[in-house]
C-alpha cells in the first residue's frame, strides 16, 4: 500500500525523509556552495535555506565552530572522489563543554560518473566525544598522579589534573595525622574539622590567592561543603545560593573579600579514602555558567579515589621513613667524644627518595694511649632493616674497639658477624641478605701515623697544611659480608693540622656523577680555605649535593693534632726487679715536673705493680711510657702477647690483688696487642 501522498516514483517521500531527517544534512556543489539543507541543519544554523543557497560554506556558520577543517574535507571529497570522516568541536562562550560533530562527507556522481556536488551529514557526537575524554582523563591520572612518594606533590598532580580541566579551582586538605604520617580520625559528624592545605592550584585570570595557602592551617565548622564531605564520606554539592555555602563564606570575612567578584557558581567537595580510610578532601570550584553534573561527580569519584591511595601510600611511606629517620639518629652519634688526637666535625644527610633512608653511618671513637678511631660504613638497603642493621654493626665496632684491635683484624671480626647476620636474617626471609662497606682508620698523636683499613668503601681524602692534596691508596678489601678473604692495613705518616675526610659513596657519586670525578671535585673543595671544619662540612655538602639526594650522605673531616716530648716520656726499664725501684723513680720525677704531684701515689703504686707483673710473666724488652694528656695515661709493654686477667684473690692467696688494686685505683685499664708484644695502660683523672 502506497503512503498517503505519495507518488508513483516516490518523490514526495524521499523529500519528506530528506527534509525530516534527525540529523544535519546539507549538499554542496563542487564549489562549496549551498545547494540544500533539511530542517535540521537550517534549525542548527540558525538560518534560512533559502538565504543559504548559492552562497560559499562556511558562510553562515557559527564563529565557534571549526570551520577550516571541514572546508578543506569538502574540497578533499571534490579533489579525490573519495568519501571523508572528519571530527569537528565547538564551544560556545556560556557553554562549558565542547560539542562534538561526526562529519560523514561523500561524493554525488552524475550518470557519467563525474563528481557534481557533495553531501554532508553531521552527527552530534558530543556525549562519546565526553566520554572519551572522561576515559583520556582516567587514563592521564594513572601517569601523572603518585609519580612521587612525597604528600604535597601527589596533592597538586591532583590539582592540575583537575584544573581547567572540568574545574577554575581546586584545593586539597588532608588531616593533621596524615601529613605526620599517622593514621587520620575524622572525629564526631558534629565537629569542627582541622585540615592542612597541601595544594592549591587556579588558573583563571585575575583569580585571588588563596586565603589559606600550601602549608597553613584552617579549621572547618561541620555545616561546611568540606567537613560534611569528610564525615559523610561521599560528594557534596553546594554553590551560591545555597544556606550552607552562604553561611560559610560569611563565617570568613577574608574568604568572603577574596572571592568578591568571582561568581561561584558551583562547590563539589570530594572526600579522600582509601584502604576505608578518609585521608582529606579535595575541593573543587567553577565560575563557568553551567554547573557541575552527574558526570563530572562520577569523574571526580574515580580520580579522588585514585589519588588517595597515592596519598595513602605516600602516608605510608613517611611514616616509615620518619620511624627509619628517627631510630637512625638516635643510632648515630649526637656530638663528637671528648678527645685530644683530632679536631672532628661531622654530618649525616638522609636520602629523599623513595627508597628509603638508608644504613651510612659514621663514628668516633677514643681509643687508649690518646688515639682515636674514625669510622666510616655504609649498609646495604635501605629502610628500618637498613637502619637497624647499622645499629648493630656500629655496636660492634664500639666493642671491638675497645678491644684495641688493629684496623684490619678488625674488619675481619666485623666480616664474621656480618655473615652471622646474613645467616640469621635468611632463616627468617628467604633471599635476605646482609652487606656493608666499612672505612676503619686509628689516628695515633704520638707516633703522628694513621692506620687505615677499608672493607669495599672509598679511601679517605687528605688535605695536607701546605694545601696539597691526595687520596690514601689503601688496599681495599672485600664488601662485609663476603668471608674468606683478608684485609689490609696501609700505615702512613701525617704532619700536625693534615685534614682527613672519610665519607660514604653517596657524597662523590651524587647526581649521577662518575666517583673518580666526584672526588675530584672533593679534593679541591676541601683543599679551598674554611673559617671551620663545621663550615667546611657545610660548603662541602652544598657544593656537591643536589637539593633532594637519592642517597644518604655521611661525612667526617678531622683534623690531626700532634703530642711532642714535653707531654710524652718512655724509659727501658732493665728486666729484673732492680727496674721496679727505678720505674718509680722516674714516673715520681716526671709528674713532679709536670706539676702533677698530687697524682703521684697512686701513679707509684700503679707502675710498680705494672712493672712487676712485666718482668715476672713477661719477656724483655720492658718498657714504661707516660702521657699528660686531659688525663694521665700510664703504659707498661713488654714483648710477651699473653695478656692478664683480674681475678678476686681469696683470703688466704698471697698474690693476685695487683691488677685488682689497679682497677679500682684507675679510671679506666687494658691491654692492647702489638706486633712485638702487648701494652697494658691505665687511665687517671686529672681535675
């Protein structure tokens, strides 16, 4: 059955389809020119067909509609004989959103195949065009949102993603807890909420500053957009107009002024959760006419919800690197020990990247006849692990320190436990290990000599009192933790006021930079002139760090002093007892020439006890040395390495009370292991 009004060759309804078509369509001639347009195209022109016809397209085309593609697609679609797809947007000026045009452009063909006019239709693809960008913007947020571990900048990635985005305004508040690190609470749903702002970002033209910027505090009252947000935990929606958002504006007389004349048109405060945690909130202003919708709230679900898990995760992370932060400097010395050898200066830096602080660690440590041991070492990892270790191995040294063994024996011991260690922590984690380079070097007053040894770690730089510098070649031995391979010690002589610098390897690689080359670079710093060695630490530093290093840095610069004859004597002593009388004699001599008399019966009760047990158990030669230094030292060496052991004599026992009696008359006593023999000293104090 024919249509009502039809024709035998259908004409009239092929005119009523044409005309009544749902979307634009128009024919243009091969010269652009209008030839028809249905009622859908003439009601998005906003013009008449018959005014239209005949004249060159783009006329009568709104402004802000792409215009130069779509004419050159029309005159590709004449050029080539091919049909075209082209995209075209456009935004008019109280619009907020681009519309988004799917153009489908073909040739019309006369009955002799030759291209006379070519058709258009336009689809309004504004929706999937949203949706794309809704999905490029889901997709962008993965790339630009948690680059870091650091809670201010994964903050203002958020900003500037959202900002212009589908926003003028954006601002992010986190909880007090959170930028310490610690786990947030909202508190009751009527309380006042205290939130830190971390980011802030606008990019409107003229726009006020903030009233509260990156960094300062603000306290919320409970009926505002953003403490409701956090106590709901869902999106609010408010703008001007509304009771709420009017009565907080007014509750801030200063947020009021600042906003005067930017027309808020729409508020959307977006809680920060993650893990069922509330982190913060992000707020969200436009000043554009159309208000925020239901897609824009959806969107700034996904991305808020995204973005706190970066702000857990960096919450996380702070908290562990504060925790790491803080049990490694309690673990590291706090101010250099009272001593005499060197003037020390010292400084620890840890890393700022998101590996974690790490296990460098640095010591110094009195050793007994005025020496002092400077320590250097760097662990293996980072983190609590990395920092506890360290903990442990600086322990360590401390304790075979004072047993008084030499730098190379004692990385050796130092080697032993690290691989007890390394045993012990891969019984609890499969594929734990345990490493570490160490620098042990003993400075030595008297002699002016300095024994080094190193397990994997760079050699110490020397800055000589003529300016010259060099590089202590030391035998460098395996990294802690290998076993089954020796280390070596490398002697050398200094003259008063040489600089040694001993560091960990992340002050000459920072950057990046090749060690040879950084330590170059060391060399001439410290070799330049320093009102002090706390300011040359601080230039040195500054000089060769950048502002955020990737690794931690341990630095220790001492400066050597020398003892001359008037603070140190030493006699040979005959081996027999005839020697005893003697020793005393001339220790009795020499404090009363250093104006140390009062110290003079018990340094004589000292010595003759010392030397008597030399000459009984042990072997010539025997030796008496005396040092006035902040205390009085007193050592008796003889060429025997067995060492005596302090015992509590019984009642009726006619000898072992000697070293007893020593103990309790001294400050401090021991035995230190020569090549030759042993040295057992005593300390005293001189007030």
């Amino acid at each position: 059955m024919e249509p009502q009004g039809g024709g035998d060759d259908g004409r009239p309804l092929v005119e009523w389809a044409f005309r009544q078509a749902s979307m634009s369509f128009s024919v243009f001639g091969v010269d652009q020119r209008y030839l028809r347009l249905n009622d859908m195209a003439v009601r998005l022109m906003g013009i008449g067909e018959d005014v239209l016809r005949g004249r060159v397209f783009p006329d009568g085309v709104p402004a802000d509609v792409d215009q130069r593609g779509t004419v050159d697609a029309l005159r590709d679609v004449v050029a080539t004989g091919e049909p075209r797809h082209y995209e075209g947007y456009n935004r008019a000026p109280s619009e907020v959103h681009e519309h988004a045009w799917s153009l489908e452009m073909w040739p019309v063909r006369d009955p002799a195949g030759e291209v006379c006019a070519v058709a258009m239709a336009a689809f309004d693809s504004s929706e999937q065009y949203r949706a794309r960008q809704r999905l490029a913007v889901l997709d962008e947020a993965a790339v630009s949102i948690g680059t870091t571990l650091d809670l201010d900048r994964t903050a203002h990635e958020l900003a500037a993603l959202v900002v212009p985005q589908f926003a003028d305004f954006a601002s992010v508040d986190l909880l007090a807890p959170v930028v310490r690190g610690e786990e947030p609470a909202t508190g009751p749903p009527d309380a006042a909420v205290v939130l830190h702002r971390v980011a802030h970002l606008s990019t409107v033209e003229g726009s006020p500053e903030p009233v509260i910027g990156p960094g300062a505090v603000d306290t919320y009252p409970a009926y505002s957009p953003p403490a409701r947000a956090l106590h709901l935990g869902r999106t609010v929606h408010s703008g001007s107009g509304e009771a709420d958002f009017e009565r907080w504006m007014a509750s801030m007389p200063s947020r009021a002024s600042r906003i005067n004349g930017f027309a808020i048109t729409s508020l959307m405060a977006v809680p920060l959760i993650a893990r069922d945690t509330t982190l913060g909130v992000a707020v969200l202003f436009r000043t554009r006419p159309e208000p925020f919708g239901e897609d824009d709230f959806a969107l700034a679900r996904e991305l808020a919800s995204r973005a706190a898990v970066c702000l857990d995760n960096a919450r996380r992370y702070s908290r562990e690197r504060i925790t790491a932060l803080t049990l490694q400097e309690n673990l590291l010395p706090h101010r250099p020990p009272r001593q005499s050898a060197v003037d020390v200066a010292f400084r620890y830096l840890p890393s700022d990247s998101r590996a974690g602080i790490g296990g460098d660690w640095f010591d110094v440590i009195p050793l007994s006849g005025s020496r002092t041991a400077l320590v250097v070492g760097d662990v293996v990892g980072h983190g609590i692990h990395a920092s506890a270790t360290m903990g442990r191995l600086r322990t360590a040294v401390q304790t075979l320190a004072d047993v008084d063994l030499p730098p190379d024996e004692l990385l050796a011991h130092l080697d032993d436990l690290v691989l007890r260690l390394g045993s012990d922590e891969c019984g609890h984690a499969a594929g734990s290990e345990v490493g570490a380079t160490c620098l042990y070097a003993v400075y030595d007053p008297v002699a002016r000599a300095l024994s080094v040894a190193s397990a994997g770690h760079p050699p110490p730089v020397l800055v000589l009192p003529d300016g010259a510098t060099n590089v202590v070649e030391v035998n460098a031995g395996p990294v802690l933790g290998v076993g089954g391979l020796p280390f070596e010690a490398t002697e050398l002589e200094l003259p008063e006021g040489t600089l040694v610098a001993l560091f960990s390897d992340g002050l000459i690689e920072a950057a990046g930079q090749d060690p040879d080359e950084g330590t170059d670079r060391l060399r001439r710093i410290l070799a330049a002139p320093h009102t002090s060695l706390e300011g040359a630490c601080d230039e040195t530093l500054a000089a060769l760090l950048p502002r955020r290093p990737a690794d931690d840095i341990a630095l220790l610069l001492a400066r050597t002093k020398a003892m001359d004859a008037r603070h140190v004597r030493v006699w040979d002593l005959e081996p027999d007892f005839a020697g005893v009388a003697a020793a005393r004699k001339h220790a009795l001599a020499q404090l009363d020439a250093w104006g140390l008399t009062e110290v003079g019966f018990v340094t004589e009760l000292v010595v003759s006890e010392l030397v008597t047990n030399a000459i009984r158990y042990g072997s010539a030669p025997v030796q008496l040395r005396l040092i006035h230094d902040d205390s009085l030292i007193c050592e008796v060496s003889d060429s025997n390495p067995t060492s005596p052991h302090l015992r509590r004599a019984r009642i009726f026992d006619e000898g072992g009370r000697g070293l007893l009696l020593v103990a309790q008359l001294t400050n401090r006593w021991g035995t230190r292991h020569t090549p030759t023999g042993k040295t057992i000293w005593t300390e005293q104090a001189l007030n």
